[in-house]
C-alpha cells in the first residue's frame, strides 16, 4: 500500500499535463498554428502585425436579380401544399 501512495500523487499530475501534452501534439500534427494550450516559440506580436499587414480583400457574391418576382403569402394554403 506505501507503494500506491508514494505513486498516486505522480499519476494525478502527470495524467493532465499529457494528455493536454498529447491534445497539443494532435493539433499540431492537424496543421492547427498558433492555437496550442501550451507556450511556442513563435513571437506573437509578430505573427498579430502579419495578420494585420495583409487584409483579405472583399468580394461581393451576391447574385443579380433575374426578374420579377412572384409576391405570396408565406402562410397561403397553396403555397404550403406547394412547399
């Protein structure tokens, strides 16, 4: 029994710090940058200007009006038999 108790508070500490060790690895490995739990090495006041330096551009997809347009209640019976 001495054995368990000089051991479980080991186990209770080093079980969170790996998985969240492992969590980190599995994201990493998935390409996810920058997004880890744990400290990088990366300089982060130079990846938030790279950010900032290069806006993405705005492009409107909306799409043009074709024609008219039929105007009907949403709550007429036809148009719910129809739906």
């Amino acid at each position: 029994m001495n054995f368990f108790n000089e051991y479980a508070l080991l186990v209770a500490v080093a079980v969170p710090v790996l998985a969240i060790a492992g969590l980190n690895l599995f994201l990493w490995i998935g390409g996810e940058r920058g997004t880890l739990i744990l400290p990088t090495t990366q300089d982060r006041l130079s990846a938030w200007q790279a950010t900032e330096a290069a806006p993405a551009a705005v492009t409107d997809t909306t799409p043009a009006s074709v024609g008219d347009v039929a105007e009907a209640p949403a709550n007429d019976a036809e148009v719910r038999k129809a739906a």
